[in-house]
C-alpha cells in the first residue's frame, strides 16, 4: 500500500507529523514473514511525503521539520508564495505529474491551506488507467465552517471535503456539518485531533526549549529575585488577511490590546504578512517602535503599547512553550484556539467566527470580535478568569493518527478484496 502525505504550509506539518509517525510505528511492528533479506513485507506500507513549498523559510516551514522530527520530504515542489490562483495552480501543474509517477493508493491531505485544496482537486480527477481509477483521497480535519465565505481556508475547507472519499473530523460540530451538506455517513469517521496528537507528543520537550529565557520572561533573568519563576506575559498572533491587510482594522485590534499591554509583556512573534503590513501601514509607533525596520527579536521600548516583544516567527517548540506559560493568548489563527484549549490556557480569538466551536463551548477560548471595546472587554474577562483542563474535547487523546491509519488500512483491505472478486468473477 502505498500513502502519499501532503504538507505545504505551517499549520500542516503538526497535523500530518502524527500520520507519518503512526506509519512508520505499524511498518516496526510487521513481522518480515514472508519477505527475503533485504525486503520488504507485502504489508508494509510504502510513505511518500511531499512538501508543495507553499511556505519556504527556516521561520515558516524549516524549523518545523526539526522540531516535529519530520522526515525530509521525498518530493519538493518548490511553489513559493503568490497570489491565491497563482499558488493553487502552481500546485496543481506540479501535483499532478508527482501523481502520474507515484501512482499511491492513498493521498492524504491535511487542514485549509491552498496546499491542500489544490492535492485534493488534483487527486479527484487523475485517471491511472482506462477503468478511470485514482487514490482514494483523505482529508484529515474535515467538516470545519466559520460559515464566512470570505475567508479563503473556508472555501477550501469545503470544496476539498465535497472531493473527498475519507472525511476525518476532529469534533461534533463537522459530523453535523458534513450531514447538513449531504456528505455520506459512511465516508465520515470521527477521530479527534491529529494536531493535538503532536501538542501532547510534544509538551514536555517542550519545557526544554530557552525561549524564555531569551526573551527574558523568567523572572531571575529579569533581575527580579533568584527564583526560577517566569514572569506573566501574554502571547500575540495575528496573520489573518481580514484582520491585517485592513489598516484600519489593524490599527482598531492593536488599540484593543492597549489595557492589556499596561498590565504585562505581551509577546509577539510577527508573520511574514503582518510584519510586511506594519511597514506598509507606517503601523510601527503603535507597536512601540522606534525603528523603521521590523527587526528580529527587538524588544520594545518606543511609543504607543510599549510593552510588546516583537520576535521572528517562532518554531514549534518555542511556541509550544510560550502558550504553556501565558497567561493569556490573543490570536486569530484556527489551531491556536484548539491547542489553548487543550491546555487550557484562557485565549481571545480576534475574530467574528471561528470553525472550531467546541472550543467555545468546552475549553478556554472567547470570540472577541475585531471591535476595540470587545477585544478590551474580552481581554479584561479572560484576565480575569481561573481555568483548569478538566474536560478535553472528546478524542482528543494523542490517538487520532493511528484511528486514521486504521481506517486506511481497512479501505484499502476491502478496495483490494472487491478488485479481487471482481477478477474472478470475470474468469469464471
Ligand atoms: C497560509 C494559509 C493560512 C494559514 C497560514 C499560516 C492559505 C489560504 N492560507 O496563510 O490558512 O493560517 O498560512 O501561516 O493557504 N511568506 C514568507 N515565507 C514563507 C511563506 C510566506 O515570507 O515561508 C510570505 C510571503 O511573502 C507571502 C506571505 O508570507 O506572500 C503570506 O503567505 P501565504 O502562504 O500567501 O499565506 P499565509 O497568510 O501564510
């Protein structure tokens, strides 16, 4: 059998990192019964991991690899950035030749970024022969909706579940979704959350990581006493093109989190795009910046919120170990609101909607809205609030790769044993 695991983007690689694991942890097991020396058993199956380079840099993809210990992918498509029908297409020409070589049963794809939509569109239409035959297509984190086709991940999100043979959803919500869309049962399998799956693989390496230390959040390293505490911060994302392409919106986020800056650090690790807008906006006073440049893990000392700390973006780990510690995190990213929960770190998500609602619902996340006063008033409650983790959202175990490959495998069983019948059927 062989699988074929596409990443392209950031939010990807902790998602598709437990599948790859769960492979090669089922290829141990395989006894070599059967096969020679040197060979490999009929059973074991055959992983291609392809990289589309929808993102590129050490920042955005390379450090990543390393931290989730992700093999090198096989296959590097090398589409860089552009504007949404260019990278698609990009994908989609390059996509379709690795399809027509590798010829795999199964194309695995993972989250809402173009990547993702594009591998899947790509696989539905493939022909491999006259008979019309092609992989059977995967997408793991099926069946989210923000509702707001707006946003380019909810266009994706839907399409590549209407293209989709094997829907795999992390909470309740999409197995309503998907029925309220006439998807078939019998294609949707409710495994949890392979995202979570990395976070709980993860946490504890991630205690290892210095990046408190570097940003001096610990409170010796502050001069504040010889202790090893760490001092109370708050964590900042913001990427979403609706909430930083606007300069207005921008600037009315940014003012929302004044209160919150007077009262603690806030750390924030700037993507590409924002980081881009903050220059093109002239944004870089409300920041606290005295600087032209956004330069790399410069800490804040200018006017307007002078109590952010302005960094690179950062890798897995590092962030990992910054959610841990905040005492709040304020994002308008979608795994964010899901990883807070599971830790149960209170989080605003500056956002109107938000796909993931059982994060509202049994964790510690807030819809603020994108409003100043609503962020404030978020801010202040969130601030204000005492969680603890008692109830994670069902499935969300660390166990959701090997559900999937479980179903895989099962697929494949009865795809190879209905050709089977079929060939015998037209001997007799
Ligand atoms: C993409 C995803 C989004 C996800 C986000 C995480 C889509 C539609 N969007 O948005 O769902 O939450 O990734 O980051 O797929 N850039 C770099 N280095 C890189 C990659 C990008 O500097 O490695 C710059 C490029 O100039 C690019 C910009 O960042 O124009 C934005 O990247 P892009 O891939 O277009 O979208 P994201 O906003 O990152």
């Amino acid at each position: 059998m062989i699988i074929l695991t596409v990443v392209g983007a950031r939010p990807n690689f902790m998602k598709a990192a437990p599948i790859i694991a769960a492979i090669n942890e089922r290829n141990e097991r395989i006894p070599a019964n059967g096969a020679g020396r040197g060979e490999r058993s009929p059973e074991t199956i055959r992983h291609i991991f392809v990289h589309t380079g929808q993102h590129y840099d050490e920042f955005m993809s390379g450090s990543f690899f390393t931290d989730l210990e992700l093999p090198k992918p096989d296959i590097h498509l090398g589409v860089g950035s552009g504007s949404h029908a260019v990278q698609t297409a990009e994908i989609v020409k390059k996509f379709e030749a690795v399809l027509l070589t590798e010829k795999p049963d199964v194309v695995v794809v993972v989250g809402d970024v173009n990547s993702t939509l594009a591998c899947a569109l790509v696989t539905a239409k493939i022909c491999f022969d006259s008979a019309g035959s092609r992989p059977v297509i995967a997408h793991v984190e099926a069946g989210l909706r923000s509702f707001d086709r707006s946003m380019p991940e909810e266009i994706n999100r839907i399409l590549t579940d209407h293209v989709s043979d094997l829907l795999f959803v992390t909470e309740e919500s999409g197995l309503q979704n998907l029925q309220n869309e006439g998807i078939s049962p019998d294609k949707i399998h409710f495994v949890g959350n392979t995202m979570i799956d990395s976070l709980l693989a993860f946490k504890e390496k991630a205690e290892a990581s210095t990046v408190l230390d570097k940003l001096k959040l610990r409170l010796n390293a502050r001069g504040n006493g010889g202790g090893k505490s760490i001092c109370r911060y708050a964590l900042l994302t913001l990427h979403r093109p609706s909430n930083v392409d606007n300069r207005s919106a921008f600037l009315n986020i940014l003012d929302g989190l004044e209160d919150l800056a007077a009262d603690c650090p806030i750390v924030f690790p700037i993507h590409p795009r924002t980081r881009r807008r903050v220059q093109e906006f002239g944004l870089q006073s409300q920041l606290g910046l005295n600087e032209v440049e956004v330069k790399p893990n410069l800490a804040m000392s200018g006017e307007g919120l002078r109590n952010i700390i302005l960094t690179e973006p950062l890798g897995y780990l590092d962030f990992l170990c910054l959610m841990k510690h905040a005492a709040l995190v304020v994002t308008d990213s979608g795994g964010i609101q899901e990883e807070t929960t599971c830790l149960g770190i209170p989080c605003v998500t500056v956002r109107e909607s938000t796909e993931r609602p059982i994060t509202i619902e049994s964790g510690t996340n807030v819809l603020a809205g994108t409003q100043k006063e609503k962020i404030r008033q978020a801010v202040r409650r969130q601030m204000a609030t005492k969680y603890c983790n008692e109830r994670a959202p069902e499935k969300w175990d660390g166990q959701a790769a090997r559900r999937i490959l479980d179903v895989l495998i099962r697929t494949q069983l009865a795809k190879t044993s209905s050709q089977q019948s079929l060939i015998l059927q037209a001997c007799v």
